[in-house]
C-alpha cells in the first residue's frame, strides 16, 4: 500500500526481528538506524563535506538511503532527530543544506517503538504520527509459538540465512496492482462516513486528517489484492481502519475508553452499504 507502520509493543517481543525478515524476504537494500537520544538528524540523512581539492561541498548520504528502513526504537530520540524522518516518509526526498536528494523506489519505513510508560521516551509528535499509515502491536507469543521459539535456533541467524521470495521488481509490480483495485462510489461514502465520526469533538479531541482517509482507501486495495479480489468490500475497510485511525486519535476528556474501543463502536455505528 506504499505506506509506513509503527510498531508498539515491550521490549524482547521481536520487533526488530520482524522488521529484518520482511526486508529480507523481499529481497530490500535495508538499513537499520538505531535511535538513541543523542543521535543528530545528520546521523540519519547524510552531511555535506567540503572537499579542498575539488574545491566543492560533496554530499555523504546517510542510511535513510535504502529501499526498507527500520527506525528501532524511534521514540527513544529527540523530538529534532525524529522529524529529521519527516520530509523522507512523506516526499520520498530529502534537504540538506539547500539541496534536494531523492531517495530510491520503493522507499518504506518501519518504526519501532515501546509503550510511552517506559523510561527515556519521548512521544513522537502528532505530524510525524501522521505519517505513518498504520500502528500495529504484536503482543505475546501463543503457547505454540513461544515453544517453537525456545526449541529453535537464533532467530537473528536464521532470518540472515533466509533467501528472497520475492524480486524487487516484482515487489514493484504488486505495489502497481494495488492501484487498479476498483473501489465503488457506496463504499468511499462509506469510508467518508467512518472518517467524518472521528470528527466528533465529543469523542474526540481532532479527528483524523484527509491523508488519513487516503490511507484508508489505499489500504482497503491492497487488503482487496491480498485476498483474490479486483475491487474493495466494506470487509475490506473494517479489516485496516482501526490500525490507521487508532494513533491519530486521542479520546476527549469525559472519555475514559481506550481509543481502539471508540473506534470500534464507529465501525459498528455507520451503516455498511
């Protein structure tokens, strides 16, 4: 869906580890970029460097440059070195200095972060939030897969050792597809519905933004491509909504529900066409 997922969840519940394997199994030049609370935008987009003998500023990219991106542990950054990542995730470019640098085909960021009540944390703010398509929490392994994991090898060898399912180019070509699933006039009234009752001040305190809407829509095709179908079915947007609209929402202040349960209750409110 050509967007970018946040990853929530404790330390140790393999975020990272998920992070490498999809970028390996797509076969993505990646780069990982651990945030720390000294690392300086510079660290992340790259630095001009004068050099004496050609008598010119000659531009040292930084791993930003890479198809796949995995920003681990981003909320433990400052909030400066956090938005160094903005102009990337949302232009597929970069400035530095005055000058313009365009980043490769396709361009996808994963950001990890753990939950807001661990120490040295730093909230990552609404804009940056924005960006991301959707927020997602993988939570504890079940009895079945915690036992395959404790009798296993290392994780990290075995995903290193795993070989690409998929060319890049190939990866290029679903994400085309992804376009040319049909979405009806019913059903982006539907998901004009569900956006405009996030917009309930008495739910909420803002409601998600247009890109927001965007993402919807772009998501429920790819869902669509991903199950056999040509065209999008109200399922479809049940299926991505409360992972795109949930970190965009704060509840008001004479809510005490979690935002994933409003949203929820959104989704069972409006009619489905």
């Amino acid at each position: 869906a050509r967007g970018h997922c946040l990853i929530e969840d404790l330390p140790g519940v393999g975020k990272t580890t998920l992070s490498q394997t999809i970028a390996q199994v797509f076969g993505l030049n990646f780069n990982r970029i651990q945030f720390t609370s000294d690392l300086l935008p510079a660290d992340i987009l790259g630095v001009s460097i004068f050099d004496p003998r050609d008598q010119v500023f000659e531009f040292h990219p930084g791993p930003v440059f890479a198809n796949f991106i995995l920003a681990d542990e981003i909320n433990r950054a400052t909030p400066k070195t956090q938005s160094a990542l903005l102009e990337a995730m949302e232009e597929k470019q970069i400035t530095v200095e005055g000058a313009t640098h365009k980043l490769d085909e396709p361009f996808f960021v994963i950001g990890t972060q753990n939950p807001l009540d661990q120490s040295g944390t730093f909230p990552l703010p609404e804009s940056q939030l924005d960006r991301f398509m959707m927020k997602i929490s993988l939570g504890y392994p079940d009895k079945e897969a915690e036992r395959a994991l404790l009798s296993g090898g290392n994780p990290r060898e075995l995903v290193h050792h795993m070989p690409p399912e998929i060319s890049l180019e190939r990866f290029i070509a679903i994400q085309s597809a992804v376009d040319h699933i049909h979405c009806s006039e019913p059903l982006l009234n539907y998901v004009q519905h569900l956006i405009q009752a996030t917009r309930n001040p008495g739910l909420f305190v803002y409601g998600i933004s247009p890109r927001a809407g965007l993402a919807v829509i772009q998501a429920s095709k790819a869902w669509a491509l991903m199950h056999g179908r040509s065209h999008t079915e109200p399922g479809d947007v049940q299926a991505v909504f409360g992972a795109i609209a949930d970190h965009r929402l704060s509840p008001s202040e004479q809510h005490s529900h979690p935002t994933s349960e409003l949203v929820n209750d959104i989704i069972d409110q409006i009619p489905i066409p």
